[in-house]
C-alpha cells in the first residue's frame, strides 16, 4: 500500500523542501600581515681568563682557611685535651704518693717501731688513720676526663680501702698489745689488711692501666708515670700467725719492764733445710738443690725459767734479689727448759746459682738480757733441681 502523495495533501500541511548548501564553512579570517623575521641571538660572551683565575684562586683561599680552621680548632680541643690529660695525672699521682708514703709509716711502725711507747704507737696509727681519710676525701674532689670517670672512680675505691684498712688496724691495736685478747685483735689485722691487698689489685689491674691507655691514645710523650709500689709490702700480713709474731716483738719491745722475776731467755739451737735434710753452720757454705716445696726447720729453746711465747723470723737476701722474709710464732707458750722445732715453708722457690744469705732470728723475750744466740747468719747457694724422667 502505497502512502499518500504530495498531491493530496492540503498546502497548509505541506512541507517546504530544505535548502542544502553544498558550499564549505569558511571561518573569517583577519588580513594577512607580513611575517617578521625574529632577532638573531647573540653569543654569551667569553668569561674574562683572568676574573676566572682569581674566582679560582678566591675559592683556593677559602679552602685553605677552611682547612686551617678545622686544623686549629682541632689542635686546640688535642691541646687541651693533653692538658687535662697531665694535670690529673699530677694530681693522681700526688695522691698515690702520699699513699705509698703512708703505707711505708704504717709498716715501719709495726715492723720497727723504736723506743716508742704503746701510747705513742697508738697515736701515731690514729694519726696515719686521719692522713688515709683525707686522701679518700681529696681522690673525690679531683676532677678526671671524660674517658676516665670509670677509672677515677676505681682510684676512689683504692683509696677508700686504704682509709678503712689503716682505721681498723688503729682500732684493734690497743688490744693486740694487750696481755688479753691479742691473738683475736691479731687475726682481726690480718683481715683488715686483706683491704690493702684488694686496693693493689683495684690500682693495677683498672686505674693503672686505664690513665697508660689514655696516654698512648693521645701520645703523650713520657707516658703517664703512675705508681707502681704497692700499699701491702708483704703478703705474709694476710697470716694471723705473721701478724701475731710481728705484733708479739712490739709487745716485747715494750714489756721488758713487765717481765716476771728470774732468768729470762730463748735461744736458737740449729736450723735444717728441708726437705733435703741439710744442717747449716755459720762458717760452712753449702750447696742445696732448689726443690719443690723447700722450707727450714728451726730449732729453738727456752733457757729461762718461765714459759715464754716465742716467734723467729727467717729472712733470705742477696744481691740482686729481693729480701724474702717469713715469720712464724709457736702456737703455744714454751715450758722453761723445753726445746721445740718451728717449721717455716716458702711459699716460693728461691733463686738459684747465686750465693744468698739465710738469716734466723729468735725474737727476744720480755727480761731477757742475753741476746747473742737469738740470731744466726748462713751463706746457702741454691742450685737448680735435677729433672725427673718426666720432665724430659
């Protein structure tokens, strides 16, 4: 079925055919104008030779400055810190002198101590108690570098044990030179001097060592110069024996007006070395092999006629070699007539190959006049042990 045509169709509702312009879009555009041609870029001009030299020679300079600045506040922060460095070392050393010279007064006095009274030792002691507080005191104002505060504070702790030492030997003194309580004040003493002998090892195994290492970091020319002698000269003071035999020639240095009546006398009647057996003579040198656990047996005797409280001292010396002493007391009083043996071991071997000098030495007792066979002198050369089948 065919739709209807234009012909039927009433004109009102005809469409007017549109009009299509078959001609392309066109923008307006403004009059063309002449192209103008850009400026030619010039060159940037070359930089002056000579302002570059001194730009160059500006920024040498600068570095230079730079670098002598850095030098200078570095060799001013070394300088200082070598002046620090020396002065506490000075000031530390002052204080462990003082120290060395203290122990030296201390051991003296209860070695050798003269025509002085108990009273007088006793002051003397408080004396040297006072002198090791204000050494403490004066180790905690001093001030220590930075990479020494752990060491200063071991050298306060050396000198702290040094004060308690020196004001517990004062303290037991009195009774140790008493007719009562001695032995106990004795064994009381030998501890305390267990503080002097832990101050040594504190001093050389952490002060010492840290002030020669701070030395040698900064290389400080001479090296740091600390002390090396220690507050305890003898290790046999850590012996309650020792001690009471040392303290026992105070008590009868002192007591010779206190001696009960009639003869009063010890005497030594030989010595033997052991364990090779040998009987020394005053006259006669001998040759004894240096073996393993080599000690002497005293002989001595109680000539008097009262019970005695008897100690001997056996001393080894010879030149080049430190004196070797050790002492020891009977362990009970000695009846009147009586003879006994006193073993004294030596804890070390003794040197060899070389002459030494074995001297024996009863203590004097208390009222005794006599005093010309307490003692005797030997010359011993030891010679070295012969080598078992095992060693080989």
């Amino acid at each position: 079925m065919r739709g209807p045509s234009a012909e039927g169709i009433p004109p009102s509702r005809r469409r007017s055919p549109e009009k299509v312009s078959y001609q392309p879009d066109t923008v307006p555009t403004s009059p063309s104008r002449p192209r103008s041609t850009p400026p030619r870029r010039r060159p940037p001009p070359r930089p002056d030779p000579a302002i570059r030299s001194r730009q160059v020679v500006a920024l040498v300079v600068a570095l230079v400055v730079i670098l002598l600045l850095v030098l200078g506040v570095r060799s001013c922060r070394d300088s200082r810190r070598e002046r620090a460095l020396t002065d506490y070392a000075q000031d530390t050393g002052a204080l462990t002198q003082e120290s060395a010279q203290l122990s030296a007064s201390l051991f003296g006095l209860l070695t050798r101590p003269g025509d002085r009274s108990p009273v007088e030792m006793q002051s003397t002691v408080n004396g040297l108690s006072v002198q090791a507080s204000r050494l403490a005191d004066r180790a905690g104002a001093v001030e220590a570098p930075d990479d020494l505060t752990d060491g200063h504070g071991q050298l306060a702790e050396v000198l702290a044990l040094r004060r308690d030492g020196v004001a517990g030997v004062a303290r037991q003194l009195p009774t140790a030179l008493a007719d009562e309580g001695r032995r106990e004040a004795a064994r009381a003493i030998s501890d305390e001097m267990q503080a002097f002998l832990a101050s040594d090892v504190l001093y050389a195994r952490r002060f010492r060592p840290a002030l020669e290492r701070s030395f040698r970091e900064e290389e400080i020319p001479g090296g740091a110069q600390a002390a090396s002698t220690p507050f305890l000269p003898d290790i046999s003071w850590l012996r309650p024996e020792t001690v009471a035999t040392r303290l026992g020639r105070l008590r009868s240095g002192v007591e010779d007006r206190a001696a009960t009546p009639g003869v009063h006398g010890v005497a030594l009647s030989g010595v033997t070395v052991t364990p090779a057996g040998t009987r020394l003579a005053p006259a006669t040198p001998v040759q004894i092999a240096a073996a393993e656990g080599i000690g002497f047996d005293v002989e001595v005797q109680n000539q008097g006629e009262s019970e005695e409280e008897m100690a001997v001292r056996l001393t080894l010396s010879g030149e080049g070699i430190e004196p070797l002493e050790r002492d020891k007391e009977l362990a009970e009083p000695l009846a009147a007539g009586e003879s006994e043996t006193v073993s004294i071991p030596l804890a070390e071997t003794p040197p060899t190959g070389m002459p030494v000098t074995v001297e024996v030495e009863v203590a004097p007792v208390p009222g005794e006049s006599e005093k010309g066979n307490n003692r005797g002198s030997f010359a011993v050369t030891f010679t070295p042990a012969a080598a078992g089948p095992d060693s080989q």
